[in-house]
C-alpha cells in the first residue's frame, strides 16, 4: 500500500515524472538552441517557468465558462500523469498494467490535445478559434497514422504467429527478446510513429497550431497563471510518456537491474535527439500540408509495412 | 464579427502582434483558414520627422533624416544630401562618392541579411534565422571598423563624407565578404532547395508583371515579378556611373523569387564592393566649400534603397533651413500588393506575403492632410500646432475628456 502511493506520487509517477518531463524539456530547449547556435536556457530554466506560472493570478476572460477555462488545464495534465501509469517510465514495470492498455494509453495521451483544443474553442479570442481549430484538424490528420503505427508491433507478433496482446509491458519484453530489432524489421511505422510523436507534442513542423507569427499563441492565447503552467506540465509529462512508449514498443530494453533502467533511459534521450534534429531541419508546415502529409504519405506508410508484413508471412 | 454565427471572421494583424516588429493594423477576413478580403491601416509609427526638419538647418536636418531608418540609415542620408548638394551646385570628390557606395552596399547587405532571417522566422524556419543573423554580425563589425556605428553609421555630411577608408579597413572588409559571399550562396541553397521551405514559399503571393506594373511595386518585390526597376541602373547616382551594380531580374513573382532576388542582390553587393575597393579613386574627402544658405529652388532625389525606390523632394526658400523636405518610402508603394497578393490564400500564408515585401511601417508613416476642394487657402500648421493637433487626437480617442483646452494641454 505505501509502496504504491510512492509509485503513484512519487516515482517513477507523479512529481518524478514532472520532474523528468521539465529536464526532458530542457534537454529539448537546450538542444535546439545549440543546434542553431544559440546558448540556450540553464538546466532549471523550464523547473523556475513552471514554478513562476503556477504563482501567477490566472485571469478567466470574458465571454467563457470559468469552470471549464480552470477544469480543462487541470483535466489535461490529470490524463497525461494517467497515461503515464500503464507505460514502463526509465525501464521500470509499469504502476499498472493490463490487457488493453495500449488502447488506454493512447486514449489518454489524446486527452491532453483535446483539451487544449477545447480550451481554445471555448474562449471568444479569435485566435484562440483559429487555434483550436487547427489543434483539432492536426489531430485528426496524425491520430489515425500514429496509433496504427503503435499497434503495428503488436500485429507483426499475430502475424509471426506468436502470442500478442495490446498490453505494453509484454509487448515491450517481446520487443527486447526479439531476435531481430523491431528497428531493423519495422522500419517504416518506427518513423511513423516518431515523427507523429512530434505531431501530437505540436513540436515543429507541426507547430502550426501554435505558430507564432500567425496566430499568436494559438489556443492558449487567452491563458496566463496556474492554466497555462498546468498545459505546460502535461505537455512535458506526455513529451516522456511518448518517448517511453515508443521507445518500449519498438526498441524494447525492458528488464530487470539499474543497467536496464539506465540503457532503456538513454534509448528515450536518444530518441529525444532525433527529434530535436528533426526540428532544427524542418521549416513549420501550413495547417493543410500538414493534413495533406499524415493522409497521402504518413498512413499510406503504415498499411505499406502492414503489407510487406502480409507478404513476408505468406511467402515464407 | 460574430464568430458563433457564421464561420467568416475578422483575425486582426497588429498593432501589436508577434509577426510585426512594428507597428500596423490590418483586418484579415477569413472563411475558415482562407482570407477573403485584406485591409490595413497604417499610421501608427508617425513621428513628425518631415515638419522636424523644416525647424532645423540643413546640416542639423542630415540627422535628423538619417534617423528615419534604423536599417537604412545611410540611403535616407544619401537622398538628402545629393539632393542638397545639387541644389548648392557642389563637386563633390569621386572618393567621397565611391565610400558612400561601398556604404549604401554593406548596408544592402545588412538590411537583406536581416531580412533573409525575418522571414525565415515567419515561416517558421528558425535554424535559418539564427544563423542569418549570425553572420549579419560580420557585416555589422565591418560597418562598426569604419565608422564606429553599428547601425547610424553618419557617414554623409553635406559635400563629402567623414572618414576615409583605410587600407586596414578595406582589408578587413574583402576578408568579411569573403566569409558573407560563402555563407549568402550556403543560403541560397538552402532557399532554393529545401523541400519543407519550398512548399512555404513556392506558388506563394504570385504577383505576376503586370499586377506589379499596376500596382507600381518597386525594389526586390518587383525585380522578384520581372519589372526591371532599380534606380541604381535607371538613374546612377554618387558612383554608380563608375562601378554600375547589374539588375537582378526573376520572372516567377513568387515568395521564393523575392527570397532569391535579395540573395542575388547580396551576390553582386560582393562583386561591387570588392571592384569598388579594387579601384578607389584618390582625392579629397570633402567639396571645398559647401554654403550654408542655399539659393530658392526645389529638387527630386531619387536612390535605391535596400527596399526599393526611396524618393525626396526638397525645396528651399534662400534660408539656412529646408522649407520642405518630402519623403516617400519603398514600404508605402509596396504596401498595396500585400492586400491583393493575400486574398485567396491561407491564413498561414499572410506573414510571409506580408514580410515579402520587407515592410518598414515607421519609415513610411506620414500625416496626410486633405485639403476640401471648396478651400482654396491651405493651413500652414507649426510645429506647436501640431503637437496640440496629435494630444487633442488622442485625448478624444481615449475619450479622456470631452472639452478640451487647447492653451492648457500645451503645458501638459
């Protein structure tokens, strides 16, 4: 029992993972300002934003629902901390873990985009609108290529004729005994689900909905204080909880010992530069280019691994 | 306006907004993410400058003009001074002249850099602004090793220049547009090949050369759309007679031809400047005498700034001071195609449109007073009065109170 409310609250959930989520973020910031030649902030920079914001007046605007505007950040950051219970944070097993969860994992990282889109249609800012409405038509163009791309491990083991379940831990321990990295074998949806890992962060180029030069801040135009402090948290907290994922589904290094923990850690931050790579490279997409590349090239990647997939096992 | 009943809106631009470094208004219809109907209003950024200099004499005016422009400095105080120099009938040395040109072409340079980074920061291409502004740097320090200004170099007095070009300073330039001309054709690359920045500025504002012509564009946009306009060729003024700059002409129109007219400006900016410094004329620095009345007369000045055409005219009574000094920026012809190149497109698109044409809202505000036909006496309003004009303008805008007393807001 007490065991449990330390992993819950603590580690490796809870304030551990806020904690890794802000350094997470760092390392991100960091990276791409030395990527472009810029100094960058100090490693508690994003731990001092958060704790700044938290201690700021929040000021509701006219014209939106006062619970809803102080429920959402709330709601969104309550998601991300769930998700975060049923993966394998730094290689460590899972709080939770059941049939399914998955499925329930990527419903509740979705949680985090919906309410920031919601957030965003319910004020009466006009960029707000403009925001959430493009929170919402990314969501819909990366959402269906990236939870393919999640699950294709999962069907890649029922094709292989080996026992598979959508639950993450076996489908990590499958994945780290693997004879063949899922790297080397599942090339194609690995990217997939990296680079929608990016969409759903809204990191750029898919930073669209948050475009600067556009639409000021996009739907969070309108909050200030503890609102946008609570956003911030659950975007770094999904920002580990993304990397774990991926990093357990297709990598694997799911074990026992510190030295699994350690390895599996680093496999994320290595994950974290590619990323960041990515984001130094590529210039900001329009919204439609954005839907125009999930749709024509993104799923169309997917269901060409389903198929080469498909072939190998009939073939062989 | 009411977003609940219909899916058209108004996104308002400005004046305050992260895409604008300066001040402007403009009201944006959208039908979703698509914009039907553009509007602007510029004005914000007015500081007077014009009726300014009428007060001051033409010497104390060269600075004041010089501060029109932090980016273009140097082009603001070279209209002014030929101007005026042609006005007083004075030589001035062909050294002199060819250091006003090795000047107004870094500072091409410089405003292009500055420019290339901007709008790569609109299309959310950040890694290229960093790094353009990086090495804008360069040019900068080489601006500061001659005259000991970064950004008001005041290299311009009436009838010559101040300093001289030494051969440390020529050194130090050729090896800084060594460095620029490599990193410039690094960028053009980039520019012209990256597929992701390519699908942000290909196909994007297309203004063809007919639209350009009729809407009177001037500068790179309309070199961009293939209206070969460049006061530097059409009309050479201080020596570019002796070191001509070649046109850089594209016919596309589009973002990516404004972005790759400026890059080629930049590439023949390092031709002209290495020639320039290759054949320095020796002289003097100064005419021998520059009067400090001038005789009654008027005169146009016309030069190329990094933006385009900048215009003035300037007239004088006989006194020691301009009785009026008009200027027209490159912003303000510009400003007409960012309306009609908007409409049709996405929203996301509109910074880009917008920064295409290098916009410089304080440059380009002026007061414009309309004169009712019906009137045939025009108001000669003094510097006081204007300034009792523009509190009694805000006091009623912020409907601070409604019986305003002119003599009492003067001591406010």
């Amino acid at each position: 029992m007490a065991l449990d409310l330390f992993n819950l609250l603590f580690f490796p959930a809870g304030l551990g993972l806020i904690g890794a989520g802000l350094l997470y973020q760092w390392a991100d910031r960091k990276l791409l300002a030395r990527f472009q030649n810029r100094l960058g902030p100090r490693w508690f920079q994003p731990f001092a934003d958060a704790m700044k914001l938290l201690g700021k007046e929040e000021i509701s605007p006219q014209g939106s629902s006062p619970v809803l505007f102080a429920f959402l950040p709330m709601l969104a950051l309550a998601g991300a901390l769930t998700a975060a219970l049923y993966v394998p944070l730094f290689g460590l097993a899972p709080v939770f873990s059941f049939p399914g969860d998955l499925i329930v994992t990527l419903y509740l990282m979705s949680l985090l985009t919906m309410c920031i889109g919601l957030a965003g249609a319910q004020t009466r800012d006009r960029f707000s609108l403009a925001g959430a409405l493009r929170v919402f038509t990314q969501m819909f163009a990366y959402e269906a290529p990236f939870i393919l791309a999640l699950l294709t491990p999962s069907v890649a083991l029922m094709l292989a004729g080996q026992p598979s379940s959508w639950q993450i831990s076996e489908l990590a321990t499958a994945a780290a005994n693997a004879p063949v990295s899922h790297l080397l074998t599942l090339p194609i949806t690995f990217v997939v689900a990296l680079v929608g890992l990016m969409g759903k962060l809204e990191l750029p180029p898919f930073d669209a909905p948050e475009a600067e030069t556009e639409i000021v801040a996009g739907a969070l135009t309108e909050y200030s204080g503890r609102g946008l402090a609570l956003f911030s948290l659950a975007r770094a907290v999904e920002l580990v909880v993304g990397l774990t994922l991926v990093t357990a589904l297709y990598l694997g290094g799911v074990g026992s010992g510190p030295l699994a923990a350690v390895l599996f850690t680093l496999k994320t931050i290595g994950l974290l530069v590619v990323i960041v790579v990515l984001q130094t490279l590529l210039a900001r997409l329009r919204i439609d280019q954005t839907v125009n590349l999930w749709w024509r090239i993104g799923s169309v990647l997917v269901l060409a691994q389903w198929l080469l997939l498909i072939l190998y096992r009939v073939l062989r | 306006m009411n977003a609940s009943t219909t899916d058209r809106f108004v996104i308002p631009i400005g004046p305050q907004h992260p895409a604008l470094k300066e001040p402007g208004h403009f009201e944006f219809t959208v039908e979703g993410e698509t914009v039907i109907d553009a509007t602007v209003r510029l004005g914000y950024a007015h500081r007077g400058i014009e009726k300014g200099a009428e007060g001051r004499n033409w010497t104390q005016s060269l600075y004041l003009l010089e501060r029109i422009c932090g980016i273009c400095s140097h082009i603001h105080s070279t209209a002014y001074v030929i101007g005026v120099e042609q006005m007083a009938e004075v030589e001035v040395p062909g050294r002199a002249q060819a250091i006003r040109e090795v000047i107004a072409e870094l500072e091409r340079i410089h405003s292009h850099m500055l420019w290339l980074g901007v709008a790569a920061h609109d299309a959310g291409f950040d890694s290229l602004f960093m790094y353009t502004w990086r090495d804008r740097e360069t040019v900068m320090d080489l601006l500061e090793t001659i005259s000991g200004n970064r950004v008001h170099y005041s290299a311009n007095i009436l009838g010559g220049v101040k300093f001289d070009l030494t051969d440390e300073a020529a050194a130090a330039i050729l090896k800084g547009i060594d460095f620029l001309e490599e990193r410039t054709r690094h960028y053009r690359e980039v520019v012209s090949q990256d597929a992701f920045f390519l699908q942000r500025t290909r196909n994007v504002g297309t203004m063809t050369r007919e639209e350009a012509l009729q809407l009177g564009v001037v500068g790179p946009t309309a070199r961009a759309s293939g209206v070969a306009r460049d006061v530097r060729v059409d009309a050479p003024y201080i020596a570019y007679n002796e070191f001509p700059a070649q046109i850089q002409l594209l016919g596309a129109g589009d973002l990516e031809a404004r972005f790759l007219v400026r890059i080629d400006e930049m590439l023949d900016c390092y031709r002209l400047i290495r020639e320039l410094l290759a054949g320095m004329p020796a002289g003097e620095l100064t005419a021998k005498r520059m009067p400090r009345k001038l005789k009654p007369g008027e005169v146009i000045s016309r030069v190329e700034a990094p933006r385009g055409e900048l215009f003035y005219y300037i007239r004088s009574t006989g006194g020691e001071q301009p009785d009026r000094v008009k200027v027209r920026t490159p912003t303000l012809c510009n400003m007409g195609s960012v309306l009609t190149q908007t409409v049709g497109h996405n929203l996301a698109d509109v910074p880009m449109i917008l920064v295409g044409i290098d916009p410089c809202f304080s440059c380009n505000d002026r007061a414009v007073s309309v004169r009712r036909a019906g009137r045939a006496e025009g108001q000669a309003w003094s510097w006081a009065d204007l300034r009792r004009y523009g509190i009694n303008y805000y006091r009623r805008q912020l409907n601070l109170d409604t019986d305003h007393r002119p003599t009492d807001l003067l001591t406010y």
